[in-house]
C-alpha cells in the first residue's frame, strides 16, 4: 500500500492515494473545501480561487495542489474564510446578480457560497455592468450578467467530435462565454439540461425551465452547500 | 428608562419588506410593548418628531426625495439597517443600472408596447415631480448604514432577531434559513 500517502487539514488526520488533488483528498476524509469553477472529472484550472488553502505559509488553490505526504494545509481558518468571503463578494459586484428575478436562486451555487459565509452586504461597490442577453438559440438563453467565465459549460458541453458548444469571445474585461450560433441551434434537448446544471449561476438557462421549483425546497434553502460532504 | 423609537421609509422599494415587518404576527404586540414608532408608513407619522434610535430603509435610491429622505433619516436616526436586497443593492429597479434615463423614459412612455394614448410623445417633466438619478444606488452608497438585512423580502425572523438583538444587546442568532437573498 505504498500508495497511500498521511496528510492533514487543519490538524485533521487524513489519508488518500498519491496524486490526488487537495480539493478530492478532501471529499474523501469527509471535509468540505468550497469551489465554483472545478468540476469532479473535469481538469481543474483553478481561475476562481475560492478553494484557496495554505500550505507551508502560502496561499494555493486546492483544486490545482496535488496532495503530498505529511503535507499541513489550513482550510478552514479565520483568515481563509475571510478571503474566500472577499472573492464571493467580488464576484457578486462585477456582474449583475439580481438574486429575486433568477431563475436560478435557490440552486445557484455562487449564491450558496453568499449564504456559506453570510454575506450581508459586499464591502466592495456595485459595477453593474452593462450585459447582454442571448436567447436566439432554441433551447438556451445565455445571460452574460451573471455568468462569472468558470468555463465549465465551455469543458463539459460537448458534440460526438468533442467540439465544444460554448467557448470564450474578446479578452480582458470584455471577455465573455458566448454560446456558437451555428452548434446552439442543433443543441438536444438532454444537452441543453445538462448545461444549465453545469453551470453553477443562473447565465446558462434551458427555455420554458424557469422557476419549476417551489420556495422551501429548492437545493440550498434548507441546507448549507457542503453540508453533505460525510466521511 | 424611555422605550427605544424606530422610524421606517421605503424608498425605491415595493413594501414587501414592510409587510414583511408586519410578518412577525402576534409578535408585533410584543413589539409595541417594546418600542415606540416615529415617522413611519405603519402609523402615518409623516415628519420626524423626536430623536430616533433606530431607522429602517427599504428601498434604494432612484430619486432627488429618495437622497433627500435617506439623509434625513441618517441626520435622525442613531442607528441604520438597510432592509431588503433594494436597499442593500437597488435590487429590481436597479435592472435600470447601465442603460440611459432617456432610453428608459421613450420605452415606458413612447415606444413600449403597451403605450397607446400617448400620442403627443409627452414625457412626466412637472417641477413637482423629483428627478430621476442617473442610476440607482444603494443606500449605503449615499449616506453610512450601520447593518445590513438581505431577502426579498427579509425574513420576518430575520427582522425580528435583528430589532431584539439591538434593543436588549445580546448576541444575534443568525440561523441558517433566515438568510436569503430571495
């Protein structure tokens, strides 16, 4: 068993196979460390950075960091947490996240993350920027004021060739994830589901879908995002 | 000792969190026993008429009477809450944000598509009627607000923790289900 390698978080014994990333090692032993962009089975790419840990007194991201033997990594202390607060805050004043018209709330896990960490205002001032909506294609509109550019729409959403259906359009703040007009309008049915469970926001929305859940029992009314991760 | 006096205003709001205030039930006899209320919708008092404790904004700012009320009540009032995602972020009027007034106005009385009777094209221009803000702000963008209660509206719990935690001083419990941002 030379394979399995001792490591702890936040003093907590742990132990996984060599390789893993901190973010998986740590589903494992039954501890909870929060994401946005990374997906199970999909590489990460560690661009939200509301994962972040220290290890050995510098801030990484866990979904990127591969667990090494006897490695210490602090999680969920006071100073991670506020940072992770920081970046849920940030994130919430650069788009346009109007939480009481979305179709998403209740099962939007940035929001989640906002209750998580009882965000009651953020400390950083409102951009509102001006976005636009897309809803020329058949089954999907793209809302751009609440996409937060975590791509997994753009590494999951795939044809038969594996081309993806969505992708990155512009650069710098003008950057957007923009779904190909050609590819939308062949979108299945099945596909166009699955990508707006992919996407952790409400910028991704499969038509005729919208508030199908009653208040009260939609995912996260009740229970905190996290608060099924069991040893 | 006098009971603590609480003012309430909604601004660019839609009363939801006011009659979410009004959602503590039975409890609002409680509440009567344990403040008294100055100028507010719920009892009509139009002015202030006394120093007050606490002041309770719902809404946003949209308006010049929406600034010129906040700030009255950031001059009267020894403690802020901004109630509810308008107040706290503009919320829905705040869709406005980014798209100029003048687009705005010609759609709602021009060019939209419920506009019928309108023929002259004339736009509401009366020197009584305040002027419209270049966007919509939050509140705590225009004056300081002391605390802060999301939910559309703020869960009634929510709002009465709050008021009870700052009249008696102890600790708020913040439990899971009252903090929601819909």
């Amino acid at each position: 068993m030379s394979n399995l390698i001792k490591f702890k978080i936040d003093g907590v014994e742990c132990m996984t196979e060599r390789g893993k990333f901190i973010v998986e090692a740590a589903l494992e032993n039954g501890i909870f460390i929060p994401t946005l962009c990374n997906m199970p089975g999909v590489k990460p790419k560690g661009s939200c950075r509301i994962c972040t840990v220290k290890i050995n007194g510098r801030l990484m991201t866990s979904c990127t960091t591969p667990v090494a033997d006897g490695m210490e990594i602090e999680s969920n202390s006071a100073e991670i947490n506020e940072l992770r607060k920081s970046i849920v805050e940030l994130l919430f004043v650069s788009g346009n996240h109007f939480c009481p018209a979305c179709e998403k709330s209740g099962n939007c896990e940035l929001q989640a993350l906002g209750y998580y960490y009882q965000m009651m205002v953020p400390r950083y001032p409102y951009e509102f920027p001006l976005r636009e909506v897309d809803a020329s294609s058949p089954h999907i509109i793209k809302d751009q004021n609440r996409c937060i550019l975590c791509k997994r729409c753009i590494k999951t959403i795939k044809d038969e060739e594996g081309k993806s259906f969505f992708a990155f359009h512009d650069r710098g703040h003008r950057l957007e994830v923009v779904l190909d007009k050609e590819m939308g309008s062949q979108m299945s049915e099945a596909l166009a589901e699955e990508a707006m469970k992919n996407c952790p926001v409400g910028s991704i929305l499969k038509k005729e879908k919208g508030f199908n859940q009653a208040i009260g029992s939609r995912k996260f009314d009740k229970k905190a995002i996290g608060s099924d991760v069991k040893l | 000792m006098s009971k603590p006096i609480i003012a309430t205003t909604s601004l660019a709001g839609c009363f939801g969190c006011h009659m979410s205030i009004l959602d503590i039930d039975e409890r609002i006899l409680q509440l009567i026993e344990l403040v008294e209320f100055n100028k507010s919708p719920v009892d009509d008092i139009k002015t202030f008429t006394k120093p007050v404790d606490i002041g309770i904004i719902e809404g946003g700012c949209c308006n010049s009477e929406n600034v010129e009320v906040l700030k009255s009540f950031r001059k009267n009032c020894k403690i802020l809450i901004s109630l509810g995602e308008c107040a706290i972020m503009g919320g829905l009027p705040a869709l406005r944000n980014g798209i100029p007034i003048e687009e705005c106005l010609h759609e709602a009385y021009i060019n939209g598509p419920t506009v019928q009777l309108n023929k002259t094209g004339i736009m509401p221009n009366d020197d009584e009627l305040p002027m419209l803000l270049d966007r919509v702000y939050p509140c705590h963008e225009i004056v300081k607000i002391d605390y802060f209660l999301p939910g559309c509206p703020p869960r009634a719990d929510l709002i009465w923790d709050a008021l009870v935690a700052l009249i008696t001083g102890d600790p708020m419990k913040l439990p899971y289900e009252v903090i929601k941002f819909d």
